[in-house]
C-alpha cells in the first residue's frame, strides 16, 4: 500500500504501476463523481483543461461541471459539488467535468474513493494491492488522506469478517474515525468550501459515510460503475 500526492504522484504511479489505483479528492471532485453517478448520470468525463471541457460538453450536449479555486466557472451549468448533482437532471446523461485538483490525478482503472462510497471502495479493494492517489497534500490540508485513512480501515475491518452494516455502525462511533471526519470538515480546504457557501457539502461528506455504495472507475478517459 502506497500514498502518493498530486500531478507527481500520478506521474510515479504511470512508471511503477503498483495494485490499484485509488483516486481521492474527498473536497470535492471524488465526492461530486460519486454522487452524480449515483444520481443517474451515465457516466463522467473529466477533463483538466477548462476551455477543452467547455468545448466538449457543449458539443456531446453534456452537463458541464467546472470549478477552479471553489468558485463555478462561467459557461458551466454547475459547480463541483455533491450537494448539486443530487439535485440536478443528471439521470442517463454524460457529465464533462473540470476542477483544480481532481481530475489531474486520473489513471487508467483508478477506482474514485470518497467518504460517500467508503465502504464500497473498501469491499472492492480489501484482497488487492492498492496506491491512494490523493489529489490534496497533507502538509497544506488533510482531507484526502483521512478519507485515504477511513477507506483503509473498513477495508481492514471488512477483510477481518465483519459486515458492511457493523463496519458503518463501528465509523459512526468510533473516535478515532470521528476525528478523521472532523479533520475533513475542519481542515483548510473543508473551511473554505464551507465559506464560499457549500457548507452542505462538507456536512454531507462528514456525516454520509457509505451513503452511496457504488465504485467508478476510470477507463478510457470515462468514469463509470
């Protein structure tokens, strides 16, 4: 088991490919994936150019889902947040999506991990080899690699017997998976998310663990169960 970091991570991971990738980025492009697919869409194209997203969404007649630094960009119909893509007409459609983080840390067969899949991904992973590519590095904030840290761990607890319902029941009230909780809601990140106005999705994301069991995967620059 490995954790990498960022652009560089990926690029050591493409030259020693080892186990399955994991791609995290908790705050807030995993957790966006996970819930658009979950909502219907048929599957996510992610694109780390923003004027080539724009451009391909408006041509396949996409949802385009584009953020830098927090904030929506022009031209887009929403923004990188779990919390709209619950809400919006996603069902049987292809979502184009740009963020600053997250798609840059996108490789062939990585399962995207999320605190709203946790125990989902943990089930899927828990007999292979495994690297989390996290999108965030834990020197400037911690969000990626405590969901990294919670994934790990009720895939430890599921590999020991226990079912996926003990395992959900033992992260909501054990304290060391509730400070990992709270170390997303109040890290950096978490806090900045929440004062550019999507506090709903960092309390989702704190709080929903497992809510939505599914595992995209990445292939073929698509993203889809």
């Amino acid at each position: 088991m490995r954790y990498l970091i960022g652009a560089e991570g990926k690029q050591q991971f493409l030259k020693e490919p080892l186990g399955t990738a994991i791609v995290v980025d908790v705050l807030r492009a995993s957790s966006t994936i996970v819930a658009a697919l979950w909502a219907g869409a048929k599957e996510v194209i992610p694109v780390e150019d923003a004027d080539e997203a724009l451009a391909l969404g408006k041509k396949m007649g996409a949802v385009l889902v584009g953020e830098r630094d927090g904030v929506k960009l022009e031209g887009f119909d929403y923004n990188n947040s779990p919390s709209e893509m619950l809400a919006a007409e996603v069902k049987d459609k292809t979502v184009v999506m740009t963020t600053s983080n997250g798609v840059k840390v996108m490789v062939e067969g990585g399962v995207i991990g999320s605190t709203l899949n946790a125990g989902a991904v943990a089930e899927h992973i828990m007999s292979l080899d495994r690297t989390y590519l996290l999108a965030s590095n834990p020197l400037r904030s911690v969000e990626d690699l405590n969901a990294a840290f919670l994934i790990e761990l009720m895939s430890l607890l599921l590999s020991s017997g226990r079912f996926t319902y003990e395992v959900e029941r033992y992260v909501q009230d054990d304290p060391q998976c509730r400070e990992l909780l709270d170390g997303i809601r109040h890290s950096p990140a978490g806090e900045k998310v929440a004062r550019l106005g999507h506090g709903d999705d960092v309390d989702m994301i704190c709080t929903a663990v497992n809510r939505f069991p599914i595992v995209p995967v990445y292939r073929n620059g698509s993203i889809k169960l």
